[in-house]
C-alpha cells in the first residue's frame, strides 16, 4: 500500500506543476531583413540536432526589430547586422551588458561587408565608391535610419570618402550627399531594395552586403547582375545575443544558448559560407577561400573609434545623417 501511495503522491506533484516548469521548445530568433534564406538553413539543420524543437523567424530592420522587442515582441535570441541595436536593448534592459563576451569574436559567428551589383556586363563601369558620386549613377540601398545594412553602407563610403579627401570634411559631407542625391527610392529594408533594383528594375547599381550581391546573382544568374567588390570596404560584424529579459520570463535560456552556439559550430559555419557569408573558422574559411575575392576591409574601431562615437556623431538626432539629409 505504501508503494502505491508514494506513487500516487508522485503523479499528483508532477500534474500539479506549472507548465512553465518545463523547458520550451520553441524559439524565436528576430533578425535583419536580409537573413531570410541563411537562417532558414540554419534553423533546419538545427532541428534535425534537436527533434521537437521549432525555430521561428522574424525580419526586418534591425533598429526596427529592436524597437518591437523593447514593445513586447518575446524574441528569444537577437541575430542583428550592428552593434547599436543591440546596445539599444542593452540600455533597455533586454540584454546584459556583457553580451559580447558570450560567444566568440565578440559574439558575431560571421561577417561580411557593403559591396556592389550591377546589371550584366556592368554598363555604366561601377568600380569603386567614387563611382557612386557620378551624375549618371543611380544607386540603390535602404534608409540608414531604418537598416543597418545602409547604416554599414553610409558609413563604408564615409570610409572611403576619408581616404580619399585627406579627412576634408567639406568635401566627405559633399561627397556623401552626393550619392545620397543619387538614391531614386530609400527603402527601409536591405530585402525591399533588392526588390527595387532586381523586380523593379530602377538603379545601376544596388549597394548592400556582400553575401546579398552573391545570393542575387545566384538566384536570377550571371547573366542579368554580376558583383563588383570595391577596393575598400567597411568590415560589417554580424552579432548575435541572448534576450536575456525574454529567455528568463519564458525558460529558454538553455535553449537559446544550443543554437546559437550552433552558428558557431563546422555545420553553422559551413552553412553560413554557402550563403555567401565569410567565416572565422579556419576549416571552413579555408574550404571556401576561392569563391571569396580578396579585399581590404576596415574597421568602425579604426575608422570612427568605435561604435558609441559612431552613434553620437553620426546617428543621433541632429548628427551627421541627418545633416546630409536636410541638405537633400
């Protein structure tokens, strides 16, 4: 009798828990607009580790994304192409301050940068960022204010332009309003102005990641666009964090961890690679090393002294940007 009533007392505790007390298994990972296919891999091979697991995804402007989080979206996990977004929920309390020491390379698992694609046998001979500034050049990419894929943009040809001038920053602000000037359509997505440039058919040349110019030509052919990798470009970090106020209200944490610790692994690596994504792991870089031409990449740290000086002078209310575009 004893037996039974151990066990009875058992199954009246284990109905008697709250549902929370379990695990979940489903995630949800917000990301950037143009992340779309990479992640849709990801989440797949994912789950094949992980039966009964489900991966959600959401897309769009990651200032935008961060903005739904901090008004009630319950992402779980953040892969976002800029640090200041992240640095947003930071400040909102959404994610700890330490974010970065979580994963490796200040937790981005890969990176890319703003490169170029052009309609077939590059008609207008767009080569370099200068190029960008001609009068018969139009140039295609999103509202920085909206997406850091633009953002990353904007701030590669700022790159350029003081190489370029001798850090003249008459000219760099002319320079730059001068592309923008060029820009029939800001977009406020990195995917809705490739719908401009591809299905639209308006621009010469459509200014955005590196792995996006890759996935174009590889969806439609080379013999509609073709890449044009500049001679310098911005290193475009892709970071990756756990929405800490999410994951401890919901019991994810651990689960959150596993995939994005996935990202990081030969699989996520090799999977990244194959959509156009460069790598840090050295097996993998290696494997896909002729498919990725050479380039000379810099640094927000180098360039701008890091990302909070790059907020305040470019992207604050009153800042840079916004100068340029109230000169427009």
């Amino acid at each position: 009798m004893n037996r039974f009533l151990i066990l009875g007392t058992a199954l009246a505790a284990l109905f008697a828990a709250p549902a929370f007390a379990q695990s979940p298994t489903t995630l949800l990972n917000a990301s950037y607009d143009v992340a779309r296919e990479v992640f849709a891999a990801e989440n797949e091979a994912f789950i094949k580790q992980h039966p009964g697991v489900t991966v959600d995804q959401s897309h769009a402007g990651t200032s935008k994304q961060a903005r739904a989080i901090v008004e009630g979206l319950e992402a779980d996990v953040v892969t976002f192409n800029q640090v200041t977004d992240i640095s947003f929920l930071v400040k909102q309390g959404f994610v700890t301050d330490d974010w970065q020491q979580d994963f490796a390379n200040s937790a981005s698992p890969f990176y890319s940068f703003p490169s170029f694609l052009v309609r077939a046998g590059n008609p207008k001979n767009i080569k370099n960022w200068d190029d960008l500034a001609r009068d018969d050049v139009k140039v295609v990419f999103p509202n920085p204010k909206t997406s850091g894929n633009a953002r990353y943009t904007y701030l590669a040809a700022v790159a350029f332009a003081k190489e370029a001038f001798g850090g003249d920053e008459e000219k760099i602000e002319a320079f730059i309003t001068k592309i923008f000037d060029n820009v029939p359509v800001f977009d406020t997505g990195g995917r809705a102005a490739t719908t401009t440039f591809v299905e639209r058919e308006i621009g010469d040349v459509i200014v955005t990641f590196e792995a996006e110019t890759r996935s174009i030509a590889k969806q439609y052919g080379t013999d509609k666009f073709e890449s044009v990798v500049p001679s310098v470009s911005l290193l475009a970090e892709f970071p990756v964090a756990i929405v800490d106020k999410v994951v401890d209200k919901r019991g994810s944490r651990d689960l959150a961890k596993s995939y994005l610790d996935f990202l990081y692994t030969e699989q996520g690596q090799r999977i990244a690679a194959e959509f156009g994504h460069r790598v840090h792991n050295e097996k993998i870089s290696t494997e896909f090393k002729d498919e990725f031409p050479e380039i000379r990449l810099v640094t927000v740290e180098d360039v701008f002294g890091g990302w909070p000086k790059v907020q305040e002078e470019h992207f604050a209310s009153g800042a840079a940007l916004d100068k340029i575009y109230g000169s427009r």
